[in-house]
C-alpha cells in the first residue's frame, strides 16, 4: 500500500508491505528489492517504509520502521 502526499508537502511518503508468517524485515527487504521507494521519490524528501507481518502460531504481529531520507534509489 502506498500513502502518498500532495507533491512536495512537507509530510512522508508511506509504504506499507503487509507479510503473513514471513517477518517483518524480509516485508522492508522487498519495498527495497522491487524499487517501490523509487516510484515515490519526486512526491517527498522522506519516505517511512512500514514492514508488518502476521504470525498465525503467536497470533502477535511483528513490526519493522524505517525512514528513508532524499537517498532513494
């Protein structure tokens, strides 16, 4: 999912990479190994890459943040 902001408003980008029974980090390691940051470059200076996964045995979700700033591709 992609949350964008009206072209250079001062708000972040966000990409959201929703995974189940994967990890948190490979659901960032993805946005980043499909470019999906690169597509939002020209609408923000930063960008908050949201990785989510779903663990069906704990039933917990794990969460993983990370900003990027002006340095996208």
């Amino acid at each position: 999912m992609f949350f964008v902001p009206i072209k250079n408003s001062p708000y972040p980008a966000v990409i959201v990479e929703l995974k189940y029974d994967k990890t948190a980090q490979g659901a960032i390691a993805q946005i980043k190994s499909k470019n999906y940051h690169g597509k939002l470059q020209n609408f923000s200076k930063t960008i908050i890459l949201l990785g989510i996964n779903y663990d069906k045995t704990t039933k917990k979700h794990e969460v993983e943040i990370e900003a990027l700033n002006g340095d996208f591709v």
